[in-house]
C-alpha cells in the first residue's frame, strides 16, 4: 500500500491511521503529526512497514497552506522532515478512516466527536492519550511480532479508553497543548519539547521498541 507523505485517505484491516487535529493545521498539528513519524521511522525503519499511516487536519484548516516557518524549523532541529505538507480543512472522511484521533486541545476533542462516526471511543487529546497510556502494562497487549503492530495498536486504544474515567487528569488545563500561532521561535520550541516528550511514550506503547 502506498500513501504519499501519509496522508492519502483509504485504508483496510491491515493498517491503523492515527489523525492529529488543532486549528488551522498548520503549527500543533503539523509538529505532531511530523514528530510522530519520525519517531515511528526511528523504531521501525518505515511506518508504512508496520501498518501505521500518520496524518492532520485542522478544525479551521487553513487548506494548502504549508506549515509556519517556525513549526518547521523545530521539526528540523528534531531530525523531523517538514517537507511537502500542505494544510488541510478535517472533514468528515478523516474522522470516519481514523483508528486514533489525537486533538490539542479538549474543545478540539469535542468538535471531532461532535461530528458523529462513533468517534468518541478513539478520540483524546494529545496529553491526555500519553497520561493513560503511561497507566497500562505493556504487558497486556499484543506482542507487536506475533500478533502485529495494527493489533497491538488498536488494542492500546481500547485499554485507553477504558481507563478514561478512572485515571483524570490533575487539572483539565494538563491535557491541551497551546497555540503557538504568531509566537517567537522560543514558545514554538516549548510546544515542540511538549509535544514530543508526550508523543514517546504513545509511539513506544504502539510499536513496543523503546
């Protein structure tokens, strides 16, 4: 299967496609969404290898605009490629296609389950899907060799879910992730240690390599 920079829509029970929604698709998003390959691609060499399709979108998606200079220049201090992404409006069909939907913010959570799809299930913020997935023993899950990454990863969701009443967070503020729009490079920075620091955990538990 292929999907151009990940983010053609179309998938089957082999693949699992993870969405990351904020804005305008053009700062959080884009961080998130690029991080995340990367660290995919660290751990398993190619995503696409092991099923696993990242891509973005933004509630007020700001359609083919590229990503902020800034966004961009922090994905490269990462290693991260920025390259040849374009913005895009979140629509209906990236909502239905998703196995995992992860938003900033928690009024970003609401509007994507808002659209309907039975979203709720595989919806969370960034932040808040790293605090529960730091709660389940890798050990329940399925070993990403025998069973696959696509299982295991759809398995993580499940568990996720059903911690989600019982594991809250210290403070509803402790699960978003704060627009750096018009921001100098330094706050850009912040949101790019944030983002990544909470994207490890979630690509260690989907791929189980650390």
């Amino acid at each position: 299967m292929t999907a151009p920079e990940g983010r053609g829509i179309g998938t089957d029970s082999t693949t699992f496609r993870i969405l990351h929604v904020s804005t305008g698709n053009v700062c959080r998003s884009p961080i998130t969404e690029r991080l995340t390959r990367h660290a995919l691609s660290d751990r398993l060499g190619d995503p696409l290898t092991g099923g696993l399709i990242v891509e973005s979108a933004g509630t007020w998606g700001h359609e083919g605009s590229p990503m902020e200079a800034n966004a961009a220049t922090v994905l490269e201090e990462y290693g991260a490629d920025p390259k040849g992404f374009l913005g895009r409006e979140l629509l209906d069909d990236h909502v239905i296609r998703a196995d995992l939907v992860l938003t900033a913010t928690r009024d970003h959570r609401a509007q994507v389950i808002s659209m309907g799809h039975s979203a709720g299930l595989r919806t969370f913020t960034l932040k808040e899907f790293t605090r529960l997935v730091r709660a389940i023993d890798p050990a329940t899950l399925p070993d990403p060799l025998d069973d696959g990454v696509v299982e295991r990863a759809r398995a993580l969701v499940r568990a996720a879910a059903a911690l989600r009443g019982w594991l809250l967070a210290p403070s509803p503020e402790a699960d978003e992730v704060n627009d750096p729009y018009g921001a100098p490079i330094t706050f850009f920075r912040s949101i790019g240690d944030e983002i990544s620091q909470a994207i490890d955990p979630v690509v260690t538990a989907l791929t189980g390599v650390k």
